[in-house]
DNA sequence: GCCGTTTTCGGCCCGACTGTTTTCAGTCG
C-alpha cells in the first residue's frame, strides 16, 4: 500500500507541535529560531495534504528534485519525506518522541490546550494520554500547577468532554438547513444592517468544521446578546465586543463576527479564508508598507484606513482581480488573479455559475431504488428545478439490492419513455391535473426550491425531454453486466463500480478503464466511490483514467450528492487542465436530491471548471452530438 | 526550516478573547 500525503501531513504536524513543546521561553529568548522551525514544518504539512497528487508518486518520478519542487518544502524537510518514503522512518521524529513520549494524537485535536499548556503540565506529572490528564483534573492536581487555577482546571475537563463527544467535520449538505434558520434568526434582528454565512460554508467546502457569521451592525454588544441567547445555543465558548462563539445542542460550533458597515469587505475576506489565502494576502499587503486585518487595508507610514467596505477595493489595492470565494485556497488564484491578466478575466467570467445546468444525466426511479415515478422525477425536474431534460439511470441487474433491471426491462424502458415524451410533446404532461400524488412532499420544502436558480433556456414545457439511460454495473474483470446490443438502444449509458471495492489500485484503474473503453460508455459515475466521512473509496490512479477518458471521448462525472462529490475538486481541476470534459449529476434517487445540484456545482467552481467544460450546461441537442 | 520586487541573511500574518496577572502569554481563527 502506498504511502499517502495525510500519513505524511499528519507526521509533520506532530513534529510541528512536538518543537513548540520542546520550546521554553529561554530558547525563543536565545534562539530567535526555536519559534519559527514548527511553523515551518506546519506549512510543509499544509502543502502536503493539499496537494493533487501523490507524494509518493513524486518521489518515484523525480526523486528529491520533485520534492523540492513543493512550496514550502526545503532541504532539510524532502530529505526527511524520502528517509520516510524509503526506510517508514523518521529518525528525527522517532528522537522527538522519545523525548516526549506522550500520545500526541490525543492532544493535537484537543480544543483550548496547546503546547505550552501541555509542557507545563508535563514538567510536573509525566503524563501520556488524554485518560491521565482527565484523572489528574478530576484529583485536582491540576490546579497546584503554577499559572494553573481551579477555573483552569475545570475548563480542562470541559474540553475533553466535548472533544470525546464530537469529532468529525460536518457535511455541507447537512448543515444547509441549519445555516439558512440561523441566517433567518439574525435577520429579524433589530439592528442588524447584512448578515453573511462566511467560512468554509462560503467557500462551499465538502465539510464544513464550524459555521461562521458576519453581520454588520452600529450595536455590536446588542446583537451579540441576542446571538447568544438564540434557541438552539447550549453553550457560550466565548464572548466578546466584535465577536462570540457558541456551541449548539447539536454539537456544531458558530462563531458570530460584528463589523461596523465600513470593515464589510475586509472582515468577509478575513473570515471566508481560506486560512492560507488571507495569509497570502496579508503578505502582499506587507510587501507594499499595507497592514491587512479584518477591520480593513492600513498603510503604516500614516496608518490611514485606505479600503475596508468591499473586497474589491482591497483585493485591487493589491492589484488584484475580485476571486470568488470557491477559489480561495491558495491554490495558485492569487497568482492568477493579477491585475491585467486576461487569462483571469475570462477564466472567472465563464466560471460555472450557478444557473448554468440544463439537463441531469444521473436520475433513478422506482423502477429500481429511486423512490418516484418517472413521471414524477420529470415533472419536478421541470416545474421545480427548471431543468430542460434528464436522463433516467436505473441501476442494472447486478446491483440485485436495488433490484437492478435486466437486458429486457431496460428495452421496456425504452419504449416507456418514448411514450411519455410523446405525452410532453402534446402538451398533455405538465398540466395542472396532473400533478403527481408526490408533490405534497416535496412542498415543505421551500428552502431548497427558494435556493435553487431555474435553470431552463427552453421556452415551452413541450421540449423537455427524458433520456432513456443506465447506470451499468461494471463487473470485477472490467466488463459490464448488460451487453452492448442493448445498450447501443439507450441515449446516454453511465458505468460504475458497485462492488469488490477492495481490490487493488492497479485492478479498479483497470476496471474503469476498461469500461472507458467500452464504446457504449458514454460516462463514468462517481469514478472513486467515495462517501465523505464514511469509507475513502476504493484506489483509483486518477490521471491514466483521465488520459483514457480523454483518448477514448469518455466524460468523467461530478456526482454532485453532497455525501460524494466525486469527483473531488482537485481531480476536477486536473481534468480540465487535461481537457477531458465533465458532467455534473444529482444522482437523485427523489425529486428534492436535485436540489444537491448545486453542490455538485460549488465543487466544480473549486476545480476551476468552467461552463465549456461541463456538457450538461449544453441543450440536450448539442449535448447528444458531443457523446460517443 | 523556508524563502527571496529589502534575495543567501534576517525576516517570518494579524488581532480578539481568556485567564491570571496588573502587562502578558496562550490559543484560536
């Protein structure tokens, strides 16, 4: 098994916190370095992790020289990634430990207790673990601590209480309701003049670790009291004049921000982030004798306010082009984003937008695990979601759990769905007495049909249509579970991996492959099989799959459900710059899943895809021409 | 330990909140 980035990311950020422990206050008083080595190894985990593709991979192909290519990666750290990558070693890792053998995984993720907390702690009682520093707390021993109290002490056992009970990052999609009910509370607010969701929510990061707001007020401490006395608040974390964190019943941290309407601009940049795309910025400030925080963009010499109220205004007194917030990670926008760069201009202009889908090619119905007509599935993609056609998947008869259908039922299909375009064609399908039994349930569902632009470019209901189509099951060896000769009857065919998610890497590169291969293939679904929080999804080489896509005129999906999101944005980002064109699928198994559209959409703004590169913004005409 | 529009030494993002202390260190985002 190969060694991956997170296994190497996740060392460094050990040795990282391992150096602040090691750093006393004398050695950053004598060593003016000692403060500043585990911020280097922290940024080098940072790069690691985020990066596209395998560092293994790396090595294997340009040795150090590759390594050295990363930024923030030097000498003395690829020549620690190559002992690892060579020997599963770290010497100077291994010596730290010994030094300080605690379980530092424990502590890492530990909110509120950092290194230095922990070295004070370890100075007196040797402790090793999360168990013993609980029971030190509970005998009161903390306390005796110099610079520790009772108040301390108690805190402490808070914190371990509630990261034993929460963990993991959220799902965007999730947490959508949520966000909307609290945005909705602060707006009926007095006094409160723009209220924003910022963070990785606005940057619409699969997961999402809190939630953070930005309003704007002239009564700041007012409108921190009513954020913290809102319903769903179980704890207040922390509580000042500019902002507040608070704990919900449900375990998810929000932070509110409260800026003065001049600071908008710069306290939205500061907390949209990314992390690393602020840092980025604040430094280009600093290269121009500019101090960049959220109240606003200062020049020191005179420590004038120069911008503050929009982003635009900052971002170009760095000369910058505005970025949206999906691109801001530090991934080579800000490089981009100069001011007079065409590339930029047109690169952000046909970014794909919101409203920029006409058609979704993963549908199912009833006829398999889908839980409506198809009948029903078209008419609220239509008189819901705006769409201009879709494209019916069901399962294929492999896939028994769903009660996948057969070469003979997927004929019957055939004829089915020519019988209801026939019926959209007349004008006797999207007509007030027919409108399904279903649409009860969907209607309390405003939130998402509020959200969700309509998308439509036709100007009659008689040209929807729906695509007669599968998702076929590609089968351990490669082949699929429905032969050709019937597949060649359907308008668009999606392959995908249902099973054997164990094999190895080279196997399922090769299973989706094959199927690429397949002229009747005009799509892969969900190419790695991931479940976001739940399974990784089984090994896939991603860039031989996206030279065959690209080779044999295969498109690659999105599926946009917010618990896949596969492919994820650095794999859409490499298949655009290899020119392989996407899909974006709901892979919706109920009308309301195409409301996760957009999900698929906000991944694809993060991958830079733009509108040329995803087919399903095209007419159902001009989307058919482009398949095999 | 990394990096370079102040370029091979001497910098390294910036401010709010908490707790303990009374001017600041630690932690976080």
């Amino acid at each position: 098994m190969a060694i991956s980035n997170s296994e190497i990311a996740k060392i460094f950020r050990k040795i990282s916190f391992l150096l602040e422990i090691d750093s006393s206050k004398e050695d950053i008083k004598t060593n003016r370095n000692a403060n500043f080595k585990n911020r280097a190894y922290s940024r080098a985990a940072d790069q690691i992790e985020n990066l596209p593709v395998s560092i293994a991979s790396i090595y294997k192909e340009n040795g150090l020289s590759g390594l050295l290519q990363i930024p923030s990666i030097g000498k003395a750290i690829s020549s620690k990634i190559e002992e690892y990558l060579n020997t599963g070693k770290i010497e100077y890792y291994e010596a730290l430990k010994l030094k300080y053998p605690i379980e530092i995984e424990d502590f890492l993720a530990l909110e509120g207790i950092g290194p230095k907390t922990l070295r004070a702690i370890i100075d007196t009682t040797p402790i090793k673990n999360l168990d013993d520093l609980e029971k030190l707390a509970k005998e009161e021993k903390l306390r005796k601590i110099p610079g520790f109290s009772q108040k301390k002490e108690s805190n402490i056992l808070n914190k371990i209480e509630s990261y034993r009970k929460g963990g993991s990052r959220f799902l965007l999609g999730d947490i959508y309701p949520l966000v909307d009910q609290i945005e909705k509370y602060l707006t009926n607010q007095k006094n409160i003049v723009e209220t924003i969701v910022v963070g990785s929510y606005r940057r619409m990061k699969e997961t999402v670790g809190d939630i953070d707001f930005l309003v704007v007020t002239e009564h700041p401490v007012n409108v921190i009291e009513s954020f913290i006395k809102m319903p769903q608040v179980k704890d207040v974390i922390s509580q000042g004049t500019s902002k507040a964190f608070v704990k919900l019943n449900n375990g998810i941290d929000v932070d509110l921000l409260v800026v003065p309407q001049d600071s908008y601009g710069a306290a939205s940049l500061y907390f949209t982030g990314s992390k690393e795309h602020g840092i980025s910025l604040r430094r280009l400030a600093q290269a121009r004798g500019y101090r960049l925080n959220e109240w606003g963009l200062f020049d020191n010499s005179t420590d004038s306010k120069l911008a503050g109220e929009t982003e635009s205004e900052i971002y170009g007194l760095l000369d910058l082009e505005w970025i949206p917030p999906e691109m801001r990670e530090n991934h080579g926008e800000i490089e981009l984003a100069k001011k007079g760069s065409m590339n930029w201009t047109e690169k952000v202009e046909n970014l794909i937008d919101y409203a920029d889908l006409k058609g979704d090619l993963q549908v199912h119905s009833n006829k398999t695990d889908g839980q409506m007509s198809i009948e029903e599935m078209a008419y609220f993609a239509r008189t819901t979601f705006g769409l201009d056609y879709i494209a019916i998947t069901d399962h294929t008869k492999s896939l028994s759990i769903t009660g996948g259908l057969d070469e003979q039922q997927l004929l019957n299909q055939v004829t089915e769905i020519q019988e209801i375009n026939d019926k959209i064609k007349s004008g006797d399908f999207f007509v007030e007495e027919n409108i399904p039994k279903g649409r009860k349930s969907i209607q309390n569902l405003d939130l998402i049909n509020g959200k969700n632009p309509k998308n439509s470019n036709i100007k009659n209901d008689k040209d929807f249509r729906i695509l007669v189509a599968a998702e076929v099951n590609i089968l351990k060896d490669g082949s699929l579970d429905i032969s050709n000769n019937v597949l060649d009857k359907l308008d668009v065919v999606g392959a995908a991996i249902h099973s054997s998610f164990t094999l190895s890497e080279d196997i399922q590169t090769k299973r989706l492959i094959d199927a690429a291969r397949n002229p009747s293939v005009d799509i892969i679904f969900h190419p790695t099989g991931r479940i976001i929080n739940k399974r990784e999804g089984y090994p896939v080489n991603i860039s031989k799959l996206l030279s065959v896509a690209l080779e044999t005129n295969t498109i690659v999906e999105v599926d946009a459900h917010y618990n896949r999101l596969d492919i994820r944005d650095e794999y859409i980002r490499m298949a655009i710059e290899n020119g392989v064109k996407l899909v974006i699928d709901s892979d919706a198994h109920h009308p309301i899943h195409y409301a996760f559209l957009k999900f698929g959409i906000s991944q694809a703004r993060r991958g830079w895809a733009e509108r040329k590169d995803i087919l399903n913004t095209l007419s159902v005409v001009d989307l058919l021409k482009n398949l095999k």
